[in-house]
C-alpha cells in the first residue's frame, strides 16, 4: 500500500507537522471542511475516489491513482520551478480535483500552504504574498487589485476572456491558462497569458499528444494513467507537446453547412460584453441549426447590438436571436451547464 509522506519542509497556516496523525488533528479542528479528502488521502488505500465537475456531463466518480497524484504533482513542481518552501495560496474547494491537488502538492513537494475560504475573493482573507496560487476566473477578476502578491498564478475552472486578459496586462504577476480535467489529475497543458505573441497550450513534463479522425485531443500521460485519454475537445496539433485549443465537439454548431465553435465566438464578444453569457443553437427549418445568444439579465440590456458590432464577428458568427434569461445554470463549482440553459429555451 502506498502511504503518502509529509516533506519536512511542508508547513499549513505557519505550523510543522510530526506526522499525518497531528496533521489530521490540526485539520479537524482548523479546516473542518478539507478534514475528509486529507482523511482519504493517508488512508492506507494506493486509489482516491473522486467526483468530476459534470460541467461536460452528468458528475461521475472516478477511480484515480494516489501515485499518479504524486507524479502529476511533480509536474507542476518542475513546469513552473516550486521547490520545497514555496508559499503557496489554497483557494479551491477541495470537493474537487484542482483543490485536492493543491494539498497534494503542497505536502510531498513541501511548501508552505496557507489555506483561505474558496469564496470569489479570496485574497481580502489574507495579507500574505505568495509565490503560487490556482484560481477560477471569478476569483481573478475579483482580485484584480491584489493579484500583484502571487508571483505566479493558474487560472483554470473556465475560459479568460479577452476583457479579463486585457485587465491582467498591467500587473506584475506571471499567469497561465491551464488544460486540464479530473480524468488528467488536473492540469496536463499551460498556456502563457498576457503576452503579445499568439500563445499555445504546451504539455507539462512526460506528457504527449495526438488527435483522432475528428481532430480530438488524445492525451498519452503514462505516469498518471495506462490508457490513452480521449477528449471531445477539438485542437490543432503544432507538435507532439503543443496544441491550439478550438472548441468542444459536442458544443459545434452546423448552421447552413458552415461549422461555427461556440467557444471562438464567445472570445470575441468577451470584448465588448461584460455580464455573463453564452452563445448556443436552437432548431431551425432554414438553416438546421441557428446560432443564438443567451444573456444573464433580469432585463432586456438596449446596448447589445451596439455592443456585438464591436465584436469583430462574421456574418456567419452574428447571433440570428438574442435572448434574455434572469438566471443561468451552473455546476456545483459555478461552471456553465450549457445543456441545461439550453433546455430553458425549449
């Protein structure tokens, strides 16, 4: 059985721990809410069991490899250079994958871990600065006057949008997007932000990639899992380790014979739209499928139109209807459910 070891450099809200026994007790009675996965995860079992997001699909629990955690830890250590005592900021839910792996790395690479309460502004909890973090992009975007603490920060859970990345571009901070899913132990790829040259996904350490008959991401991670990945994300090989992200397959939209990627257009009209939305297909006689708008507002918002022009879409990417919904649908870690807002329109 595999027993996860503490480093002797790992320290949690300023203190050292003996042993995994007062390590729990700390938890217990500090960090009531993350006592069950650190529970699990010194158990003497060589398998974690784990939820997905079901931002894809319905939640699932899957099987993963306490090993494969240590290695996909290792990783991040060495991808982005964190060697032991690095301060690092935990600020994810550890109901899921990127929050139990900021423990995970924190404890076998030994760094010292301050833990706050995963709400949307996390750093208004602590004074510190740090040398590592991993957010969601409405934690970034509510922290943009404090980010200037973390020297380094992933940003994973959802797409940055054009205006975010633009807000990002005067601070100081190094910030990457990560690729990534439950199945993968988290991120496998990075991709630089705020940078003037066009940026790529590059795969972390032992990692390599190919694509199948419909141009889908194939993952070949050996030290996280035996089996070949497969993904319904679309992508455009620039080398066995690097990849431009295009889109989901299940989300392509065929409107009149011309393919159209949700996602693509939404990096547009990110731009020029600030409130929450999402673009989607309806039926359609004329065309099979429409291309639609959908906007969280309570209201009808009388700049749209003046807005979406700004957007540098094409005819084709030009939403045919716009509509207005009061509240979206999300997951349990606040992504999108984009079937389920779609079925409001049905």
């Amino acid at each position: 059985m595999l027993q996860i070891k503490i480093h002797p450099d790992f320290r949690l809200q300023g203190h050292s721990f003996k042993d995994r026994v007062n390590l729990l007790e700390f938890v217990n009675k500090q960090l009531p809410l993350d006592y069950e996965f650190l529970s699990d995860l010194f158990a003497e079992s060589n398998i974690l069991k784990v939820s997905t997001s079901g931002s894809t699909g319905k939640p699932k629990e899957i099987r993963l490899s306490k090993q494969a955690m240590l290695h996909s830890a290792e990783a991040t250590g060495q991808f982005f250079d964190l060697p032991p005592k690095t301060t690092a900021l935990h600020c994810l839910s550890s109901d899921y994958i990127a929050g139990k792996m900021m423990w995970v790395r924190a404890i076998h690479l030994g760094w010292q871990l301050e833990v706050v309460h995963p709400d949307s502004n996390p750093l208004a909890q602590t004074k510190a600065n740090f040398d590592f973090a991993a957010m969601v992009p409405l934690q970034v975007h509510n922290s943009l006057s404090d980010l200037h603490r973390i020297q380094k920060l992933i940003i994973g859970g959802g797409a940055v949008s054009n205006s975010l990345e633009q807000k990002l571009k005067t601070i100081t901070t190094r910030f990457f997007h990560t690729y990534g899913m439950t199945e993968t132990i988290t991120h496998i790829a990075v991709k630089k932000l705020v940078t003037n040259d066009k940026q790529y996904y590059t795969c972390l350490p032992n990692v390599s990639i190919s694509t199948d008959n419909r141009d889908c991401l194939q993952i070949n991670a050996p030290l996280l899992t035996n089996e070949l990945i497969q993904t319904n994300d679309i992508v455009k090989l620039v080398s066995p380790t690097v990849f431009e992200w295009v889109g989901r397959f299940d989300n392509v939209i065929n409107s009149g014979g011309v393919k159209l990627f949700p996602e693509q257009i939404e990096a547009k009209i990110s731009t020029s739209i600030y409130v929450p939305f999402m673009v989607g297909a309806l039926p359609d006689e004329k065309f099979g499928e429409k291309l639609i708008l959908m906007i969280e507002s309570k209201d009808a918002l009388d700049s749209i139109d003046t807005n979406l022009a700004k957007a540098d879409l094409s005819k084709y990417e030009y939403p045919k209807e716009i509509f207005f919904l009061p509240a979206f649908v999300r997951t349990k870690n606040g992504k999108l459910n984009r079937k389920a807002i779609l079925r409001l329109l049905q």
